[in-house]
C-alpha cells in the first residue's frame, strides 16, 4: 500500500469536531490497494428522438412501457411506497 500524504489536524478545529481528540487523514493511492486504477464509468450515448414526429414519439413511448413492463417498475414502486408507509 502507497501512501501519498498522510496527517493530522489540530485540537477542536474548523476542518474536524470539537473534541479532544485530533482527525487523522490518509491519501492512499489506488492501484496500491487494489491493483489498478479504477475506470471511469463511460456515459451512455442519449438516443436521438425527434420530436416533431409523432409516430416516432409514439413508438419510443412504447419501447419505454414495454421495458418498465419486463422489469416490473410499478411493482418495485409499489412496494417501495408501501414501505414508507
């Protein structure tokens, strides 16, 4: 493991609680823990829907039902809200 920077802050700082006991801070580098450097996480491309055409509104609407439909959406919602209760 890596150390990149390490100490401490004093007694009842700004930057910790009012205690009396000291915050200690680490920065470890990534790769040192586990190998490699984490990837970051790539955005998905956004369809392009034009919206000036409504059969093509209409199907992507639909698209969108039938996926929420196969993962059972409004079942998870409603067993969420349920929760709350």
């Amino acid at each position: 493991m890596e150390v990149l920077r390490c100490g401490y802050l004093p007694f009842a700082s700004y930057d910790s609680f009012s205690s009396d006991h000291r915050m200690l801070w680490v920065e470890i580098d990534n790769a040192s823990i586990v190998g490699q450097y984490p990837q970051y996480p790539s955005m998905p491309s956004a369809d392009k829907v034009r919206s000036n055409d409504p059969r093509l509104r209409d199907r992507y609407n639909q698209r969108i039902i039938e996926a929420f439909e196969d993962e059972e959406v409004q079942l998870q919602v409603e067993a969420l809200a349920s929760l709350m209760d």
